[in-house]
C-alpha cells in the first residue's frame, strides 16, 4: 500500500457491541483515511452501522470477497471465525482474532499489544493473529 491509498479493513460482526466498538475506534484513529467494510450475517442485510459521521452500509460475511482485504478484524463468534478467518487469510487479508478460537493454536501469534507487540513483526499478509479476548485488548 502506498502512502497516498487507503488502507481496507473489514469488520465482521459488524452489528454486535464488540464489531461497533472496533468501528467507533476505527473511526477515531483512520477517519475518512481507511475503506471499512462492515460485515455481520444476512440477518442484517439493509441495515447499517455508524463509522464516525457516515454510516456504513452491512455487508453479507458469507459472499463478501476478502480479495484487497488488508485487515479483518473478527468479532463474530467462534464458529464465525472458524468458517471464515481462514478464508480471508486466503484472500491475503491480515486477520485479527478476538474469539476463542485461534486462542490455543500454537502455530499462531498470540498478542496482546502492550505485552508482546513484537509478535507482529513477523506477521505479513494471509496471517491470522489470536489475542486472549476482546475485553483484554
């Protein structure tokens, strides 16, 4: 990504507590300077969500092509990420875990960012990243 593009960044479960904290944060630091996707289920088809002063129209995890993905964020279950983390990793998309279900995978980071950040240096695209639980990070 050059300076001038905008980073992508999907958001899945987009519609729960945890996917509208991770926009409101989103919103705070990148603004306008960032591309978010908000993906929950097909339930929420026609709904949107709120990305600082735009709202964000919710797009369908289960069809939503990963590819130009440079960061999904999963927030969804872990059932959700189970089926899908991996599918976006695939795509070349950076995935960041806040379920339970890359927690004991030892062939994964698992990062808390003011202990180990220095597990992320070695982390390019089609990685998928574990992180104890969204309340610690």
């Amino acid at each position: 990504m050059s300076k001038s593009e905008k980073p992508v960044i999907a958001v899945v479960g987009a519609t729960g507590a945890v996917g509208e904290a991770l926009l409101s944060i989103l919103s705070e630091r990148l603004g306008k300077d960032a591309r978010v996707h908000a993906l929950a289920s097909e339930k929420s088809l026609g709904k949107t969500v709120e990305f600082g002063r735009q709202e964000l129209d919710v797009e369908v995890l289960d069809s939503f092509d990963f590819s130009g993905v440079e960061f999904a964020l999963f927030s969804a279950g872990a059932s959700i990420s189970r089926e899908h983390a991996p599918r976006a990793a695939k795509a070349g998309a950076i995935v960041i875990d806040n379920t339970s279900e890359f927690r004991y995978d030892d062939d994964l980071p698992l990062v808390v960012p003011e202990v180990n950040a220095h597990e992320l240096d070695s982390v390019g695209p089609g990685a998928i990243i574990a992180n104890p639980n969204c309340s610690t990070i």
